[in-house]
C-alpha cells in the first residue's frame, strides 16, 4: 500500500469519526450547555484519528460490522481526547496549543476543561455500553473492560502519574520504555484489541494484533520524542520543545537522535511482521507501521 493511499484512508476514517462525533457529541441547551460545548471544541478540533483507524482497520480484518465499529472507534477518540484536555491543564503539562488552536481550559476555564474532560469519559463508556455497539452484551462488557483497564492506573493514568512524578531525568530507557507503553501504547493496543473483539477474532489473532500494537505504540512515541526536538508548531499544532525544557525524560534523550531513529525502524519491522497469519487483508496495518516513524506531524 502505498503512503498516498493509506493518507486517503486516514482522511476518510477522520471524516467518519467527525461525522459520528457530531450525532453523538451534539450541541445542547440550557445550563449544562457550556460543558457540552467544551466538549464538542475538543473532540471536533481534527487530529490524526489514528486510534480509531487501528481499530476499524483490525475490525475490518474479521469483517465486523462497520456501524458498531465506529460507534467504538468514536468512544476510544473520546477517552484519548479527554486526555489530552486535563494533560494541557496548568496542574499538568500547562499547554496553551492543541491541534492548532488555544487549548480548552484557555478557550473556556479550567473549571469547564476538567469537566468536558470527565464529560467525553464517561460519554465513552455509555457509548461502548450501547446495544448498537454490539448485540452481544459479553462482547460490550469486554469493550467496557478493556477500556477501562487501557485508560486507568494500570495503563494512561497510571503513566500519567509516573510522568509527573519528577525525577525523570534519571530514569533508564527501561523505566521510559515501561512509562509510554502505560502512557501512550495502552490506548493503541486497545484499539486492535477492540476490533478484534468486535470480530470474534481467535486467541491467537488477539496476541498477534497485541504484539503489533506494543510495537508500534513504541514507535509512534519514538517518532514524537522526535518531532518535539526537530519539529515546529506550526506543523504539529502544539508547543514543542517542551520535554527538554521539563528535563524529562525521553526516548532521544536516553538514545540520542540517531539511534531513536533506528530503533523506531526496527519496532516498525518488528510490527509488520506480527501481521504475517492476515496476509494481504492486513496492508492498512502495515502502511501505518511505517507512517507512524516516517510522519512529520
């Protein structure tokens, strides 16, 4: 697959996901409405979407039904939205940019951006709890479980938590590599894993998925430790610069920048050949494997 072609389909997917966002996220009236609103702005801001693409791409391996696909995909971009909301707070990485634009707590108050943040949440698990997620309610519960589990103290929250924790100067590329793979690989390995369970995928193609995701988790923070030293803002949509800055640790602090670079290349092989047992059904995967080391923004 070539890397223009999977641009088209990530476009696609993003315009899937906004159209699915609006019937789910819509605007309200009354006194709550300036939440409902907060919410909206962060969720509709764009971005790549590429969590819900990694979950509709492995839901299409075993042909589940696209409806609830997306229903799932949209719950997921929720959930990594309303992380992105309360990691801009001052209490946290204090961010004024988010994908182009003033970042939630600046555009409302911080008050309204933690609230849209635990709105989107929460919005999340009612989705995936939904029958037109998936008949089966054993297959939602496993949705509602997984989720939980990628997103609390066993995965997103939890490397939250040791990312603020300080002393990240002094932690060794083990230390970095367990953090991103709570922080940052959690909520990727539950997108291919949700598709799989939408699927009915076998245990065997459930470890393969998890494997690939793993990899290129670490590979797509590999290429954001990357793009904070060389990138700009205005190509990234948000402040870069900052984890140097912090003295946090990273994958090019540990590595230096070339050998960041090379083993970002070796994950990316690494998660292509996970694929091998879904032949050519799995091409989307593979292209994403390397758009994910290869991108700029």
């Amino acid at each position: 697959m070539t890397a223009s072609l999977l641009e088209d389909m990530l476009e696609r997917t993003a315009r899937a996901v906004e159209t699915e966002l609006e019937a789910l996220l819509p605007a309200e009236t009354g006194a709550h409405a300036r939440v409902v609103e907060a919410m909206r702005y962060a969720a509709l801001a764009g971005g790549k979407r590429l969590r819900p693409f990694l979950l509709l791409e492995a839901a299409a391996l075993f042909d589940a039904p696209k409806a609830g696909a997306l229903r799932a995909a949209v719950a997921l971009e929720m959930v990594h939205t309303y992380s992105l909301v309360h990691d801009d707070l001052p209490a946290m990485d204090d961010d004024d940019l988010r994908r182009g634009q003033p970042t939630a707590h600046l555009k409302f108050d911080e008050a309204t951006a933690i609230l849209a943040g635990d709105g989107l949440l929460t919005l999340a698990f009612e989705v995936l709890a939904h029958e037109a997620t998936h008949a089966d309610a054993a297959v939602r519960c496993a949705l509602v479980a997984g989720l939980a589990r990628a997103a609390g103290i066993h995965g997103m929250v939890g490397g939250q938590m040791i990312d603020l924790a300080g002393a990240a100067a002094a932690r060794d590329l083990e230390a970095i590599t367990r953090l991103q793979e709570m922080k940052t690989g959690a909520l990727i390995r539950y997108a291919l894993d949700a598709g799989a369970l939408l699927g009915g995928a076998s245990a065997a193609q459930r470890q393969a998925l998890e494997a690939y995701g793993r990899a290129i988790g670490l590979a797509f923070q590999i290429a954001d430790d990357i793009l904070d030293v060389e990138g700009s803002a205005d190509d990234l949509g948000k402040r870069t610069g900052k984890d140097a800055g912090l003295g946090k640790a990273t994958f090019v602090s540990s590595l230096g920048l070339e050998a960041a670079r090379q083993e970002a290349a070796t994950l990316s092989r690494n998660a292509v050949n996970r694929l091998d047992l879904f032949g050519e059904r799995a091409d989307s995967l593979r292209a994403v494997a390397r758009f994910v080391v290869d991108r700029r923004v």
